[in-house]
C-alpha cells in the first residue's frame, strides 16, 4: 500500500535503533505507572544501597551477601545525588534497553532477516509476564536479563567462531550476570560443558572450546582454592557462591527424604492402598510440570503457538550453532528450574525467564515461516494482536497499590504528623519511616501488646491477607483498638477482595 511505502525506505540498522527506542519509551511507561514498584526485596536492596552509600559496609554485608545491585544503586545514588528509588527506576530503564540490543543481535548472529525482527520485537513487547508485569518491578531481574542475553550472543559467536574475544566476552557476561542473580553461574559453567556434545565441531576442537569457554573460571577456581588453603579467605566470605555447592548437595540429601515424605502422603491421602506405589511417580510428574507450565508462561502464549504450529521447517532452517544454543539453554534452564523447585517447593516465574527469553528468540523464525504460508490477513491479525497485548501492559490501570494508597490517606488526615503504626515495610518506605527489616504487622502488633504500648500511636494501620495468620492477627488488632477507644474511619480492599487496609485513628472525625 502506498501510504506504507515509506517504511520500506526504512534500513534494518535504522529499524534496530527504532526499537531500541521503543524499548525505552515502553520501559519508561511502565515506570511512570508504577510509579516504580517496590516490593519486599526491593526495600532490602534499598537499604543495603543506603547502607553502602553510607559508608557501612559491613552491616550492608549483613543485610544481604550480593551486594552488586545494591552497590550500583550506591553508586549512582552518589555520583548523580538522585534518590535511592529513582536510581533504581533509572538503571532498570537502562537495563531492559541493554537486554533488548542484546536481543537483537542474537537474532542477527541466528541469521534473522528484517522480517524475523519485526516478529522478535513484537513477540517480546507483547510478553504479558515479563513486559507486563516483571518489568514494573525495581528488581536484580533486568540486569540479569541483559547480561545473560548478551552472553548467549557471544556464546553464539563462541560456537561459529571459536575466537578468543567471544569466549572472553562470553564469560565476562555470564560473570556479570551473576553478579545480578547467583542461577547465572550455572550457564557459565554448564554451556560450555554442553558444548562437548556439539557435532558441528570435530572432539579436539571441542576439548579446546570447552578449556578455553572455562578460563576465567578455572583461574578463578585456582585463586579461590589458594585464597582458602592459605586462611586469607574462609568459606563464609563467598556468600552466595556457596549456594552452588549446597543446592546440589542438599538436593541429593536431605531433600530425597523430604520428597519420600510426601510421595508418602500422596500414597495415603490420595492414591489409596490400591495405587500406592504411584506416589512418589505422580510427585514427580506434578513437579516437572509446574517447571514445564511456569517456563512456558514466561514466553507468552503466541510465541507458544507460533513454536508447536505443526508441519513447519524453520527449526531445521536455523544454523546448526543456533539450534544447539537454543538445546543446551532450555535444558540447562529446565534443571535450574527444576533444582530451585526441590530445595524449596516454591518457583517463581521470574526464575525461568532466561528459558522464556529463548522461546521468544525461537518463535520469531516460526512467525516469520508461518508469515509466508498464512494470508496476508492472517498474519495481520496476529501483529494486530500483538500490538493490542503491549497496549494492555502499557495502559495504566491505576493498579490497586494498598500500601501507598493507606500511607497517602493517613496523610491526609493526619496534616500535624502524629504517630502512625505502619505494618508493612512497603508503607515504612511510602512514610519515609526507618527500615525494620521487613517485620510484619502480625509479629510488631502483639509486641505492642505485650509493653502495654497501644497508645504509642494516634494512628493504627492493619493489612489483612486471607492468611490464617492474618486472620488471627486481625482479631487481636480490631479487638484491642477497639477497647483502647480507636475508630475505625477507612478500608480499602485490595483486588477482589483477597487483601484488604484498615486505618484505625484516635479521632472518629474524617475530613
């Protein structure tokens, strides 16, 4: 159509830096309506930042033994003087540009052509879980996100090439990314691993990519060893490095049992005596599951359609380095996942995004085979729906942010700034109120009972979940208010009902 020829005229390189526009102003919007999300370990990376800015390094240790996030939100916090909280919303904005051109060009060492672009952006923009809902956080999850995709890039480069600055590159990615989120470490040393069992290259030329691939590591791993044989470090100052060891280890003991515990219960509760020896099966399969589901969910439900279109040729299409990349990266993610899930019976999607960012990469060649073969129209309903699906994330909503609305509330009413029983450590952070290492309500609450203290406070604010500790807690709270003359004047209820803030105030008068 004539009115879209001046797209055409559009070069690739031009396309790129348009994107990496897009991805500024889409990143900048949802910061702006979330007003940059803080949740609990985003006030502990605050505090730690505080804390180093100060000039208190060991308490900062203390708080936390991963310190880079919160030591670059210090650094910026004190080179520019801006506040610890628009540090963080600045380098998260810088963050998902970074992963974005880290993106873009694994794409382009895979062979994507402009139309694989386009497919790559959309699918990405319109993830409903990563743009939609992960990015608003002020978290370590973005810089982890750019650092691992720019180390699969030169990981990719690494298996075409073999090149001595690649596999430097590669390392220095995977460490940086580490430095953001422990997992990472994984990929550093597991990719390499996988990539003895690489056909493209002969068995020596793989022996030398794999010694080469662990440089950094190896010497590393000799420093370490020195460090720790000679008593100038001990096992405790690793901090998080540990948790690569004890994972594992963890997982081959104490967890085993842990597992035959419930596969027991499973047995008991639910297969009955006729199918009991299925438990411990029947476990096992509801974890790999919920690993496959929530890896799946990180990618988006149109890239999941685009991959599993059948009778497609795309996969065999991709060059050789980039399948294995794609292989290795999923199954190395899959353990991760998997690992995580069995030391702790809990696995947030935000820990399988490294997995979800490799189906978006894989479902931009299918979309741009499916492009080919679909009508025009298609295919246009598909961008349009893509299109729709960024919309959505960038509309704002005015999500229900209970902390922020009770803290701005109370503020209202109490214009002379009596004091106020905040708590949550979110509210503490709205108030400006020191950091109480993210205490509760339910736990502070009955120590105030407990020293007689209730009237402390001329201001009461009482978060309820549907948590059976909550319940408890809620009684106790409207109880004891209420017999020390306290008012209940505001509640504000969270989504649907689960959640719900009380302000209880001295003064039954509401302005």
């Amino acid at each position: 159509m004539k009115r879209f020829s001046y797209l055409q005229k559009i070069t690739q390189a031009q396309w790129l830096i348009l994107y990496l526009l897009a991805a500024f102003l889409i990143v900048s919007k949802i910061m702006y309506n979330q007003h940059g999300w803080v949740n609990n370990d985003s006030l502990l990376y605050f505090e730690q930042a505080r804390l180093l800015a100060a000039g208190q390094w060991q308490q900062a240790y203390r708080l936390f033994s991963w310190p880079f996030y919160p030591s670059l939100l210090a650094l910026i916090h004190r080179s520019t003087g801006l506040e610890i909280h628009s540090a963080a919303i600045g380098l998260n904005i810088v963050c998902f540009v970074l992963f974005v051109a880290g993106f873009q060009q694994l794409l382009l060492e895979a062979g994507a052509k402009l139309r694989t672009l386009h497919w790559g952006h959309g699918l990405l923009f319109s993830t409903q879980y990563m743009v939609g809902s992960v990015l608003g956080m002020l978290l370590r999850d973005e810089g982890f996100w750019a650092a691992y995709t720019w180390g699969l890039v030169y990981w990719l480069r690494s298996l075409k090439t073999q090149r001595w600055q690649d596999l430097l590159a590669f390392q220095a990615a995977m460490v940086i990314a580490t430095l953001f989120r422990i997992e990472a470490a994984v990929y550093l040393l597991a990719l390499p691993l996988c990539a003895l069992a690489y056909t493209g290259l002969s068995a020596s030329a793989r022996i030398k990519l794999w010694l080469r691939a662990n440089s950094l590591s190896l010497l590393t791993a000799l420093m370490l060893g020195i460090a720790l044989f000679a008593g100038v470090l001990r096992l405790d100052q690793l901090g998080r490095l540990q948790e690569i060891v004890t994972q594992v280890t963890r997982l081959f003991g104490e967890r085993i049992d842990f597992i035959q515990q419930k596969a027991a219960i499973i047995n008991q509760q639910v297969l009955g005596e006729d199918l009991d020896e299925y438990g411990l099966f029947s476990l096992w399969v509801t974890l790999i599951l919920i690993a496959i589901n929530k890896t799946l969910k990180t990618a988006g439900l149109p890239a999941l359609i685009a991959i599993c279109w059948p009778k497609q040729s795309w996969w065999s299409r991709l060059p050789a380095p980039a399948r294995h990349l794609a292989m290795a990266t999923l199954s190395v993610s899959f353990v991760v996942s998997l690992v995580i899930l069995l030391n702790v019976f809990v696995l947030s999607s935000r820990y399988v995004i490294a997995s979800g960012i490799v189906f978006i990469f894989l479902a931009a060649f299918a979309m741009t085979e499916l492009q080919s073969r679909w009508p025009k129209l298609s295919s246009r309903g598909v961008a349009c729906l893509l299109v729709a699906m960024l919309a959505y994330s960038l509309w704002d909503r005015n999500p229900i942010d209970l902390d922020r609305q009770a803290v701005d509330y109370i503020q209202t009413i109490n214009p002379q700034q009596q004091p106020v029983f905040y708590d949550t450590e979110n509210a503490r952070f709205y108030a400006h109120q020191p950091y109480q290492d993210r205490v509760l309500g339910h736990t502070l609450f009955p120590e105030l009972v407990k020293q007689q203290a209730i009237s402390k406070y001329d201001y009461y604010m009482i978060t309820i979940s549907k948590d059976a500790v909550d319940v408890a807690y809620e009684q106790l709270a409207v109880q004891t208010l209420q017999k020390a003359n306290f008012k209940l004047v505001k509640t504000f209820y969270g989504w649907r009902g689960k959640s719900k803030v009380m302000i209880f105030s001295k003064q039954a008068v509401i302005p």
